[in-house]
C-alpha cells in the first residue's frame, strides 16, 4: 500500500500562506477593536457620573428619570448593554452629545479635521527635520553632533508640552508678535471664509483666499512646530538607532572596500535598509499626536477633537468623551496596521514567511 505524503511546500502554498495571513489579520483587527469597545465600555460604566443624570438632571422627577434609563437600556443585564453598545458603535451611532444635542458623530466629523490637519503638519516637521538628524548623528557617533542631537531628543521628551506651548505664546505671540494668537483663524475671515473640506489650508487654497491662507498659516505654525519637535525627539532617537545598526552590518564594510563614496553608502544604502522599522516609527508618531495633542489644543484653543474631548469631560458629557476616544483608538488601530502592510511591503523577508 501506497502512503502518499504531501511536502511542506505542497501544503503552504503561496496562495494558502496569503489566505492564512488574512485570515490572522482579520483576526487581530476584531480582537483588537473589540477590546477597544470593552475598555471604553466599561470605563463608562464605572465612571461616577450617572448618564442618565446628565442628560436630564438632578432635580428631574424619579419617573423621568426611570423613563430615561429604559430608553438608554441602562436597566438591562450588563452583558446586553455591551451587545447593544457594540451594536450602535458599529453603525456609528455614539449617541447624542448632552453639551452640544448633536449626535457625537456629527461633533466628531466637525472637529476631527482640524486635529487631523495639525498632527499632519507636526509630523511633517517631524519627520523632514528628525530623519536628517538621526543619520547625521549616527554618522558623527560621540562628536559635539551627537551630543547635541541626543541633548535635544531628551528635552523634548522631559519637559511637558504644555508648558512648552504657553512659553511659545509668551515668546512668538505676546512678545515678538511673528505668530498669530489662539484659535484656527482670526475672527475677520469667519463670515468670509467657508470650510468645505474642514481642512482650512486646503479649503483657502481651494478658494483663492490668500489673505485667509496667511492667516490660517499664521495661527497654524506655532501649535504645528510644537507638536513637530515632539515628533522630532522621538524620530531622531529612533533613527540614530537604526543607523547606528546598519552601519555595523557587513554590507556597509563591502560598500567601502569597493570605494563607494560615504555619502552614498550612508544615504542610498544604510538609511534605505533603515527606512523599513522607520516607517513604522513614523506611522506610530503620527498616530500619538492624533490622540496626544489634547494639552497642545487646550493651550492653544485649537477647535479639534482633543478640546472637544476635555471640554465634554468637564461637563460629564460622556457619550462625546467614549466616542472621541474610539474614533483615536480606531485611528490608532488602523494607523498600526497599516505601518505593517508597509513594513512587509517595502521587506521582502517578511513577505517570504
């Protein structure tokens, strides 16, 4: 009798190990999302702050008030609150904002554009000045360079952002008067100015207000060098390390026996090798300013969805508090997984397991 044994390459195949890495994709993602919802979920049943309360007030009638709590399904088994709150969740519905009476998710999409547009911004200064620095670092290990480099990662790491934002107000705004003041856009361009897109750089571009774009850009520039150089410390750091890696690898030794010229080993192939874990490095700041710019926006009364988030907190609004904080851990959710599907693009190592 005849065994017939099928080869390892027979039973993974590329089409079976594409189908297997989906699947273990999709997997993560439910798991992950779902434990996103159970955490905001349950922190908003242990918060003190009754929901019901809050939409209709202390002093209203106990029938009212009972009345309330059957609408919103607060009666029921803890285990059907979670399936009805995951149920409105996926449909979008985070239900209605008690300071505004919008829908959150109204509230969301007016003020998500403007975090989204000043994390972008921070990430692009970032980026464009935190890579240079990290390579030339690395290059220039223990120099004046390097000390320096590091010296300025670590104080954009210690000190708190919010006091570096009051003291560039001081500094910029209230003394020396290069920048605008708090706020997106001066009062004067309010009833000129009409955001389509919600993004006012691209919006003003669209509609020729160049005097409305010097204003938007003015306002814009402070916040979006601060958050940038947040971004900086931690980009630089971690580009000096991947350098540092790379250039003791062997390639690089074979790259310079061969006479390559230093400028090109170091930029056409040590920081192409280190830009793969760098883009993932990037996609995680930019992913941190998204959800950590709430001081940066309160300091500088920047109307986005970290001022949203802590002016519903202090009104105990917690239907805009939960839905702000799913909508960034969503963001952040998707913003990770993309950074992998990028990773094993631009590797092909990953792509051969």
């Amino acid at each position: 009798m005849t065994t017939l044994s099928m080869t390892p390459t027979a039973r993974h195949s590329p089409a079976s190990r594409l189908a297997m890495s989906i699947g273990t994709f999709l997997v993560i993602v439910a798991t992950t999302y779902l434990g996103l919802l159970a955490v905001t979920f349950f922190i908003g049943r242990v918060i003190p702050i009754d929901p019901v309360l809050a939409i209709v007030g202390d002093r209203a009638p106990a029938s009212t008030i009972e009345r309330a709590r059957q609408e919103l399904g607060l009666n029921e088994p803890l285990y059907v609150q979670f399936y009805i709150y995951v149920s409105k969740v996926l449909h979008g519905d985070f239900g209605t904002s008690v300071l505004t009476t919008n829908p959150v998710m109204t509230d969301i999409r007016r003020v998500f554009p403007a975090t989204m547009e000043l994390a972008t911004l921070g990430t692009l200064i970032g980026s464009l000045i935190g890579v240079p620095l990290g390579v030339l670092a690395a290059v220039r290990r223990g120099s004046f360079i390097d000390q320096t480099v590091r010296v300025i990662g670590l104080f954009g790491y210690s000190v708190p952002i919010f006091w570096l934002g009051m003291m560039a107000l001081l500094v910029f705004y209230a003394r020396l008067g290069w920048t605008a003041g708090p706020g997106r856009i001066d009062v004067v361009f309010e009833y000129t100015f009409t955001p389509i897109t919600g993004f006012y750089i691209i919006d003003a571009i669209i509609q020729r207000q160049w005097d409305a774009l010097r204003d938007i850009l003015a306002h814009i520039v402070l916040p979006a060098c601060l958050l940038g150089y947040y971004s900086l410390a931690y980009i630089s750091r971690m580009t000096r390390s991947f350098m540092l890696n790379e250039l003791e690898q062997e390639y690089i030794v074979a790259a310079r026996a061969k006479g390559l010229s230093e400028r090109r080993i170091i930029w056409g192939h040590a920081l192409r090798n280190a830009a793969v874990p760098l883009v993932t490095v990037i996609a995680l700041s930019y992913a941190g300013l998204l959800e950590g710019s709430v001081l940066t926006e309160t300091v500088f009364a920047w109307p986005g969805l970290g001022q949203y988030i802590t002016n519903s907190l202090q009104n105990a609004d917690m239907n805009a508090v939960l839905g702000g904080t799913i909508v960034i851990g969503s963001v952040f959710i998707a913003l990770n997984l993309f950074s992998d599907l990028l990773y094993r693009t631009l590797d092909p190592r990953t792509r051969a397991r």
